[in-house]
C-alpha cells in the first residue's frame, strides 16, 4: 500500500510584484526574437531601418538611446559607436570621453525630469546579463517614491510617462547638455 500523500502548507510568497503588466516586445526580445543583424546597436548606429531606435543624440565617439524597455522614464544607454565587447577595450581618451558624457546626461535627466537618484552602470559578458554583445552604460533615474498604490495593492509596476513624450522631451533637449557645448567645457 502507498503511503498516503500530505499536501505541504502552501509558502507564502515573498516577491512583491506577483503580476506584470505584459510588454509584448520585451517577450518577444526575451524569447530570443530579434532583427537579423550582427549586433543591434551597430545597426542603430548606422540607421538600419529594420531596427527600432531611440537614438537622441550621435558624434564621432558615442551615440545616446532610451532604451527600448526602460526601467524608469528616461533609462539611457551611451553607447560607443566602435563595436567593442569589453570595457578595458576602450582608449583611455576614449572611456573618459564616454564617462563625461554619462555625468552629462544625468545632469540633463535632472533638469527634465527631477529624480532623486540614478543607477548608472553596465552589464559585460552573457552571464553577468548582457544581453547585447557591445558594451554600453546605462543611465536609469530612480525616485523617492516609485512604489506607488497601483504597484503596491495591484502588485503591478507602472511606468507612468510613455516613451514617445520621454523621447521627445530627451530629444528636444539634449544638445544643451551632451556635444559642442561640452566639448568648450573640456
């Protein structure tokens, strides 16, 4: 005779967000579904009207994109327009070049929007979550108070500005931050 099956008491859940609102684009990204293209960013670097961009701002050295699937409003990537997959690739010249133009940008993000603090960081390597094979640093504003009712109770996060007015906005602005007039700063 088998011996009888108890049910265990059922755990409590510890994740504070049990449900999401779906970004059909994000699964579809995650799902491995993506242009056909050697690298994403070379391809919005070059303008390749089979890839979605975002792109707000390109020299000689870098260019500057919202990222498709912000975590907050205003989530940047800088992004050097050389292909390279590791940091320590980077001149010198050029890895400071790339890291004033991030101090930049959160300067710019402070005006536009007022957060009241940035993660500011990068991914190198399929495993530590890179997801793009060449290196870029995120920018992504934080608040106070991004808990809110809807994402307590509903347990749902929202992102409460779209990205046609985010971009517009970044667009709009971000020559009086990041270009010619940083460059009669250095």
């Amino acid at each position: 005779m088998a011996p009888e099956h108890s049910e265990q008491p059922e755990q409590p859940e510890h994740n504070l967000f049990h449900h999401h609102l779906l970004a059909v684009g994000k699964f579809n990204y995650a799902k491995g579904e993506r242009p056909n293209v050697d690298c994403i960013f070379c391809g919005v670097r070059d303008n390749n009207p089979d890839i979605t961009s975002l792109k707000v701002y390109e020299d000689e050295r870098v260019f500057i994109c919202l990222n498709l699937y912000p975590y907050n409003p205003g989530h940047l990537m800088v992004i050097p327009n050389r292909h390279l997959e590791r940091f320590e690739d980077l001149s010198g010249e050029d890895r400071n070049y790339m890291f004033q133009v991030v101090m930049d940008c959160q300067k710019m993000l402070q005006d536009l929007f007022s957060p009241t603090g940035f993660n500011v960081g990068y991914n190198q390597g399929q495993y530590a979550g890179a997801s793009i094979r060449h290196i870029h640093v995120h920018i992504v504003p934080r608040y106070r108070e991004e808990l809110g009712f809807i994402d307590i109770i509903g347990a749902t996060k929202i992102i409460v500005e779209n990205a046609d007015s985010v971009f517009n906005k970044v667009k709009a602005r971000i020559g009086e931050y990041v270009g010619s007039k940083r460059s009669e700063r250095l």
